[in-house]
C-alpha cells in the first residue's frame, strides 16, 4: 500500500461464510478497507490466494472494530466498532459507535445499497450508528453509575437462536484510564423483514460473570474480548483477556464456554483447560 509498503493487521474478529473467511482489523489500513475477505478452500483446508476489501465508505471512515458475526441462515454478517469514545455535542467521534451489516448473497457485496447501518445517525454529516450508544449506555447503569457510565467499551458480538444478537462488553468506568474490567453481555431481539436487518429496542443485561469465581485464576479480574456462537452444538464461546503491563504482569486470555440453556438461565462459565486436563488453556 502506497510506496508498496506494507500495511499491518491487527486482527479483532474472524467469521465464515459462503465459501468465504471475513476478517476486520481494529487499527485502519491507509486507503482501503478494514474488513476484507479470503476465499476457503473446504477440500484443501486452506485459504487461497489473493484479498478482497468491502471498499464502502460506511466501513473505511469507521474506527476500530472489535468483532464480526454471521446469522444462522448465513444470509446476514454484522459487525461492531467499540463504542467506546463519543465528545458531547460533536461528531468528532461519532465514527467509533457503527454497529453494520450486509447480506453476504448480494451481487455486488461492498455496494454502498448493501452495506448497511443499523440505528444509522446523521450528526452534521457524519452518519454513523452513535444513537445506540445512549441505550447501551443505560444498560450498564448501576449504584455506582445510575445513569450508565460514560465510559464503556464493546468487544463481543454474536447472535444467537431465536433472533437475539449479542454485545459483549469489556470494560466500563469513569474514563479510559479508570474502568473496570468486566465479563458482560447485553442482548436484543431482531427480525428480517423486506430483506433487512432490524433490531428492536429492547437492549437489557442478559449475562453478568466474574472471572475471579474461578479458583485457578487466583481472583485476577478479566475482560470478555470476543464471543463467538456454535451452532452446531448450542454452546457460546467466550474469549477473555486481561491487559495490565505496567504492574508487570503482562497479558493473557482464557477460553470460557457455557451452554445455551445455561446461559440463558445465567449459569456459570466453564473454563477451557489444556490438554493435560487441569491448567486452564492460555493464550499468552
């Protein structure tokens, strides 16, 4: 990219369908899209050659996407950005708040008709999904913040059977740099209709654990990073990870799983463990 330098990804989401791998990228690659996509070879087990960029503008000017998601049918891919910036009274960050989706079926998939915004917001011409950011925001109210707090940070999304989507958050406090981190997921049903995508205005708490229940993990407080949904199996996968490298204890992520029916009477997370069955499966 430019001079043929290359551009780095940091890759925050991965997803499959139609013969396709997805990937987005929550750091921006100069001139072209962050979400882009690969074609899988089932029978060699392999990705192929060669990238394809979703060059839409909806997704070029949008900043830092977290995690990506297919429904059931395969028909419908979502993405988040983080949510987790906004400055009152502009749209200086409005291009942190976009919660998207496209049909993966379309002739043409990176169309500006296909790629779509879900509570798509027009700030001063900047359009973006930022109206969402306000009902997530009160989800998260508590004693501690009765109005929600006015930091918090999106790193999950998935959907689940009987057309719930899914938002996992990662942290919430005061500001940036004074939060806490947390294992949350909020939730909202959805419906297809005239071949769109659209989600109803019941966000609400579904799913709140703390990490520090497990004894293996010596009380150490993490923070969900990713969710991903099997189908095939009913089970939730819910990756975490904790980031704290100047108090010297550096980084690492934990795999936690838990059962449909489990989930959604609010059962606990079960660790995924190592091959030797009893240390936990870390991704240091």
């Amino acid at each position: 990219f430019g001079n043929n330098k290359p551009a780095f990804a940091e890759i925050s989401g991965v997803e499959y369908a139609n013969g396709y791998v997805y990937l987005i990228n929550d750091k921006p690659i100069p001139g072209r899209s962050p979400i882009f996509k690969t074609r899988y070879d089932e029978k060699q087990n392999r990705l192929e050659d060669g990238i394809i960029f979703l060059d839409d503008a909806k997704i070029k000017t949008s900043e830092k996407f977290e995690d990506i998601a297919v429904t059931i049918d395969k028909r419908f891919i979502l993405a988040s950005t983080a949510f987790d910036r906004i400055l009152p009274d502009t749209n200086t960050f409005d291009n942190f708040n976009k919660l998207i989706y496209w049909r993966t079926d379309a002739e043409k998939e990176s169309s500006d008709e296909n790629i779509q915004l879900i509570y798509p917001t027009d700030n001063s011409g900047v359009v973006s999904s930022v109206s969402l950011r306000q009902k997530l925001k009160k989800c998260l109210a508590t004693p501690e913040f009765p109005e929600g707090p006015e930091y918090f940070k999106i790193e999950g999304l998935t959907v689940i059977p009987d057309n719930k989507i899914l938002l996992g958050v990662r942290e919430y406090g005061k500001k940036f740099n004074d939060f806490n981190y947390t294992i949350k997921i909020i939730s909202a049903d959805y419906l297809i209709e005239n071949g769109k995508f659209r989600v109803k205005d019941n966000w609400k708490i579904i799913y709140d654990f703390d990490a520090r229940s497990i004894p293996e993990l010596n009380n150490r407080k993490l923070g969900l990073s990713s969710l991903n949904f099997d189908y095939a199996n009913n089970i939730l996968y819910v990756l975490t990870s904790y980031e704290n490298a100047a108090s010297g204890a550096g980084y690492d992520g934990y795999l936690f799983y838990i059962n449909l029916s489990d989930f959604l009477k609010a059962g606990a997370l079960r660790p995924v463990y190592s091959e030797n069955g009893k240390d936990l499966l870390s991704f240091a």
